[in-house]
C-alpha cells in the first residue's frame, strides 16, 4: 500500500464540523454544552467526511498554488479543467459529457436549495425516497415547496424502490408533484441503484413531465465489484434531468467546496448563472483539478481501505449482534444498522443520537436523523482509521 489510511491524525482546533460542531449540528445547543464524556474522550462517527488525509497529490497541488503567491479573482478559464473531469467520467463511468452543461456550486446543499425554485412553481411539490439525506426535505421547505415520501422497502438488510406507491403518488393530480430528488448512491442506505431500477424510475418521470435531480455525490466510493450508472447517461435526451457530482467526498475535499452541477435545459442554466456565476477559490481549483487526475491510485487503496472496514463491522455483528440486521452497503463509507433487537425498549427513537453518546461516547446519527422510515438504525461513518471503528464497535457491544 502506497497510502496510510491507518495514520490518526488531530482535527482537534481546526474548526472542523466534524471536530468542533458536533454539539450544534447533531444536538442543536451551544458549543458549551455538558455531556457525559468529554470533548477528547469522544469517537466522531457521524457526518460524512473522512478521518483520512485528503490525498498527498492534492495536498501538493495545494502548496505549488501558494508558491505562486497571489491568491486573486479566480474562475475557470482553461479548458484543461473540464477536460480533466470529462476523462474521469469516462474513465469511471463510460459516460461522455457535455463540460457545456456543468455549472460550480459550493456545494450540492446550497445547489438544492438554488435549483428548487428555478425547476419548480410555489404550488408544485417535491418527491423524495426515504429514509433521506435530510437536505433534501430542506431544499423544499426552504423554499416553500411541498415535500412528500416514498418510503423505500427493506428486507434483509436490501432495500427496493417501491414503485406502485411511487406511480400512484406521482399520478395523483392533487398532490401536484413535479420534482423528484434521487440520490444514487442512496445515502443513508448506500445502495446503488440499477440500470433497470434507475429506468423505470426515470420512465415514470419523463411519462408524468417530471424534473429529476440526481445527487450522485457518493458515486466514486464503490465497493469493490459495484458500478454506478449516472441516470442522465440513460436518458441523454430528457432535458429536465439535473445530476450532481463532486469531489468533495471521495476525496476528503468537503472544505474545498466545489461541486458540478450538470443542467442540460438552456433556460434554467441560463437563470443560474445569472444568480450565481460566482468567483472560485483558486486553492479548491488546483485541487479539483489534482483529484480528477492524479488520485486514482489513492482512491483504488481508499475502497479496499473501506471494503475491509465494511467486512470487521460484518464479522462483529454477526457475533455479538447476529438479530442486528445489517448488510454491507454497495457505496458510501456509512454503516446503517438496525439495532431494534439491542435497543433498551425505555430509548426514545428520537434521541438515538444523544443515547448513544452519552452511553458509549460515541458520536453518530441515529435514524430520525433521515426524515422518516428510519426507526431503530444508527448510521456510523466507517471513514476511520481501523483502530478507531474497534474502539467504537467494543464500545457499543458494551453499551448494548
Ligand atoms: C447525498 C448527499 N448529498 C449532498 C451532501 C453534501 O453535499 P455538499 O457538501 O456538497 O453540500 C451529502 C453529505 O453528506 C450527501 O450525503
């Protein structure tokens, strides 16, 4: 191996969220709260970036760009950039884009929050799959857009669409919904969905006249052995399709924000770049750059990495928690698992969070976290060093 994914490295006094802003993300109180271990004592395996560093080629890029010593107005001039990232997807995807279609966010959060009221009218809602990332519910309520569920169907640990709740909710004219957010990889299960699955959900849309926004975020960081399909290579034509994707978390680059927004329709990328054609920061240019091109290696190492984390928690519960149902996820680096046979049956389903870190010190989300249809599971972030996740896995077992 190459890389040191085993290496603990302090987040400590960097203003990390995942550090330093737990108490108010999760907890919602001030920065001073009191809980039952102390701030050193806590292992953080809740939100989802990565205890890894982020790769050295970017990290270098980084550092050549501040030898050049002025840090002014930038934005992507050279072709160079878009080049990069359309080899990638091609590499990875076997999917050719148009780099005409791609828009820079800071993010896939505020790139929701923008898109909803430039995709849909007040009156109009917005379909969603849950259990969900709950930013997805948000980009609606933010912007006073109704928000209604599908919940997705589970059994042994696999999750499906449901497609008759989706067809009938869909087809009912009342409800007026004319968006729907998929998130392909799914968090927080982390399935990937199928070519087949991704086209009849896609069919249903085009057939009703219906915006689709596909947050791929999680698309690099497969399991071995897995591919994802982005849904807008299967349906080239449909316009009303927008797909996100960015570095951010396969590479560790949450604070670089920078993400590609794919709008194909003329109009709608037309109005964002209106609003929010903004300057970039030329540090988060080099680095994109960097990621896209010369980490594959790193991030090859990184899914093994992932893979045998996946495969200790795997053996640990079917040990100690065999009525645990969990399944190794096919992306992301989150464990979802439903703990309804262990839990205490005086834990409040709304509190898991705050359970288990005043009984175990550990810090994660518990299901409610996910908008709905999320009772009874914890998702831990699996992005840590080995040693770290034996800690935590000791810890519940103990709790439990
Ligand atoms: C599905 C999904 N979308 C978006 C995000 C956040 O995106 P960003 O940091 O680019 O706003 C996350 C972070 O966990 C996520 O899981």
């Amino acid at each position: 191996m190459k890389y040191n994914f085993d290496e603990i490295i302090d987040r400590k006094d960097t203003d990390a969220l995942n550090y330093d802003g737990w108490r108010q993300y999760i907890f919602k109180t001030d920065k001073d709260a009191q809980f039952a271990f102390t701030d050193n004592e806590f292992i953080r395996m809740w939100v989802a970036d990565m205890d890894f560093s982020t790769p050295p080629e970017v990290l270098d890029a980084i550092k050549a760009r501040l030898d050049r010593k002025i840090l002014g107005y930038t934005k992507v001039y050279d072709d160079e950039y878009y080049q990069i990232f359309k080899d990638w997807c091609h590499r990875h995807y076997d999917w050719e884009i148009d780099p005409r279609e791609i828009v820079l966010s800071p993010g896939i959060i505020p790139a929701l929050n923008r898109l909803v009221p430039l995709l849909i009218k007040e009156d109009e809602s917005i379909l969603i799959q849950t259990p969900s990332y709950t930013p997805f519910k948000q980009a609606g309520d933010y912007n006073s857009r109704q928000v209604l569920y599908s919940d997705l169907l589970e059994e042994d640990g696999e999750y499906a669409v449901d497609f008759a709740d989706m067809e009938r909710k869909i087809k009912d004219k009342s409800l007026n919904i004319k968006l729907f957010i998929l998130c392909n990889p799914q968090n927080p299960t982390g399935k990937v969905w199928t070519e087949e699955e991704l086209i009849k959900m896609g069919k249903l849309c085009i057939e009703n006249d219906i915006w689709m926004i596909s947050d791929e975020i999680h698309c690099d960081l497969l399991r071995n052995g897995v591919t994802h399909t982005p849904i807008a290579k299967l349906f080239p034509h449909y316009e009303k399709i927008v797909t996100c994707m960015a570095p951010s978390k396969t590479f560790n680059l949450a604070g670089n924000l920078m993400s590609h927004i794919f709008i194909k329709d003329e109009e709608v990328k037309k109005e964002w770049l209106r609003l929010y054609d903004d300057f970039i920061s030329p540090l988060s240019l080099v680095a994109t750059k960097a990621a896209y091109s010369q980490c594959d290696e790193w991030l090859k190492e990184l899914r093994n990495y992932l893979d045998d984390n996946f495969k200790l928690v795997q053996e640990f519960t079917q040990i100690h928690f065999p009525k645990a149902n969990f399944k190794i996820p096919d992306s992301t680096y989150l464990a979802w698992i439903n703990l309804a046979n262990y839990l205490p049956e005086d834990v409040d389903n709304q509190q898991l969070s705050l359970y288990f870190a005043n009984k175990t010190g550990i810090l994660l989300e518990g299901g409610n976290m996910f908008v709905s249809n999320g009772d009874n599971y914890i998702r831990i972030n699996l992005a840590c060093p080995r040693t770290i996740i034996k800690e935590g896995l000791e810890r519940i077992k103990n709790a439990l």
